[in-house]
C-alpha cells in the first residue's frame, strides 16, 4: 500500500498590504498532484503557513470578572464589518516583546479603566476563524477593579462598558436581534448558566 502524500503549502503571493492586515494568495496541494489556492489574511508580514512561526499570539481576548461587584467585564463595540455593534470582551493586540498578561493588563486599562489584580489562566494560542485568517489569540481570564470609563479609548474606538450578572448575561445571549463575538457568546452563556461561579 503506497502511502497517501501529505498536503504541502506551495507558495504565497502577496494581494493587499494594509497596516493591521495583509492579503495573500497561498498556493497549495492536498493528497493529489492538483494544485490549489486560498485566499488567507494575516496580522503578520507573511502567513504563519508559510513561516511555521505559530508560537507567538497576535491578540489577548480579556475574560475579566469584576471582583467587587462579581459581575463579568463585556464590551458593546461598533464594528464596521457589521455596521453595527457587537458584544464582546476587552481585546487588542501584543506588542512587540509583551507577555500576553501584560498585553491583557494593558488593554484591559485602555479600554474599560479598569485595572486588573490577579490572572486566574491563560489559554495557548486559539484560532477563530481559520477558513480565513491565521489570527491567534490567547484568552486571558482575570480579576480587576476599578469604575468603568472609556477615557483611554483612542478615536478608533466606540465602545461602552457593561458589568453584567450571570442574569443579565443570559439575556443578552437569549437575544438573537444582538451580535456577538463567538467567544464572548459562549463564555457568557456558560457564566450565565452556572450563576456565575
């Protein structure tokens, strides 16, 4: 039995270089001579499929519990791509030689005023949605403290803080006039059903 061959990443060409994004069309093989191509964005100066460089994250996602109230921590922030606004979690990007948890402290401040006193975990580095993108992420769970204010925003940014209960949160997850992130739907609705512990 003559053994299948493996996919392999051909080559990849550059399409859009914008300054969080680029484009590039990568060539490939699957089991068969037949070559193929994909489109894939990427936060990097070249795809990770061409690199092999998976071990640095682009982003922290910020699942933070707000100790004195026992509320989570969700952002409602306008998203162009949806034309509207979506609920999430604090996130941003890791700077260049930052620590996912520093990046988490960090972000967490600048978006919600917030300031963060104990990292409870942090995931490995997580795909979303890798049938486009080679983003990674890590989710960072914390505590914080502190009165929510956006004051730190830049002019990018149009989000409002929201210290919700497990309550509160599952009605929002209940809602499907609403959009969410995936992530922050699914920790939210798990937050909600466990009352929050």
């Amino acid at each position: 039995v003559m053994p299948k061959p493996k996919p392999e990443i051909i080559a990849a060409e550059p399409l859009a270089d914008a300054r969080w994004l680029r484009l590039f069309r990568i060539d490939y093989r699957l089991a068969g001579p037949d070559r193929r191509s994909w489109i894939v964005a990427t936060r990097g100066e070249r795809p990770r499929c061409i690199t092999g460089r998976f071990e640095d994250c682009d982003a922290v996602i910020i699942v933070a519990l707000h100790r004195p109230s026992s509320r989570i921590v969700v952002t409602r922030e306008y998203r162009v791509a949806l034309a509207g606004y979506e609920y999430g979690f604090p996130a941003g990007l890791v700077e260049a030689g930052e620590s996912p948890e520093a990046a988490a402290r960090r972000e967490l401040r600048e978006e919600t005023g917030l300031e963060a006193t104990r990292v409870l975990k942090t995931s490995p580095c997580l795909y979303s949605s890798a049938g486009m993108t080679d983003e990674s992420m890590v989710m960072v769970y914390l505590e914080c403290t502190g009165e929510p204010s956006t004051a730190g925003n830049d002019a990018s940014e149009l989000i409002e803080v929201l210290l919700l209960s497990p309550e509160e949160a599952g009605r929002l997850c209940s809602d499907p006039t609403l959009r969410f992130d995936a992530k922050a739907w699914l920790v939210l609705s798990g937050f909600a059903a466990a009352g929050g512990r």
